[in-house]
C-alpha cells in the first residue's frame, strides 16, 4: 500500500495506475473510489476523479490532522477481472 502525507488545506491529485496489471488489450471497463476512516465511508476527502487509459487520477482535498484515511479504488476490465488498490493518506498539519 502507497502512503502520502498531506497539510488539511492542500488540494492536489494523486493517480492510481493499473498499466502493471491489465493484459495486452485489456482495459478498465468500470471503476469506483471511494476513502474510509477507521472504516467508514467518509466523502469528504475525495474532490473529483477521472480514467485515463489505465490510471485513475483522484483529486484528495481537506482532511482532518492526526487522521488517516484509506483511499480505495476498484477496477473492473474489460476481461471481466476485478483489481483493487489502496493508498493510505496521512493528514498533518506541519
């Protein structure tokens, strides 16, 4: 699992790719994103997010210092396989 480490005000884009994974001519058919603290859905942290090719780009924004929230991605291909990633994001104020 990645690990980042964000300010609560800071509001950038952080991209999850699956290119490693997927087979030649496979592509991403469907895909969700969802963030969880202490395992709980929570939307707050998640601004927007987009496909390209095989990367998922989210936009991660606020957040509250001390917490760190579990950022998920699932992709489903077009090959019927089913692929999940996580990166934990750390927010602290510095």
């Amino acid at each position: 699992m990645d690990v980042f480490t964000k300010q609560p005000s800071e509001i950038y884009t952080v991209d999850v790719s699956f290119a490693n994974v997927l087979a030649t001519g496979e592509t991403i058919a469907s895909y969700t994103v969802t963030a969880t603290l202490a395992d709980v859905v929570t939307s707050g942290v998640i601004d927007s997010y987009t496909l390209t090719n095989s990367i998922v780009y989210v936009k991660v924004k606020a957040g509250i210092t001390g917490n760190n929230y579990k950022i998920t991605v699932v992709a489903t291909t077009s090959l019927g396989n089913v692929y999940e990633y996580d990166v934990l994001m750390k927010v602290c104020e510095l």
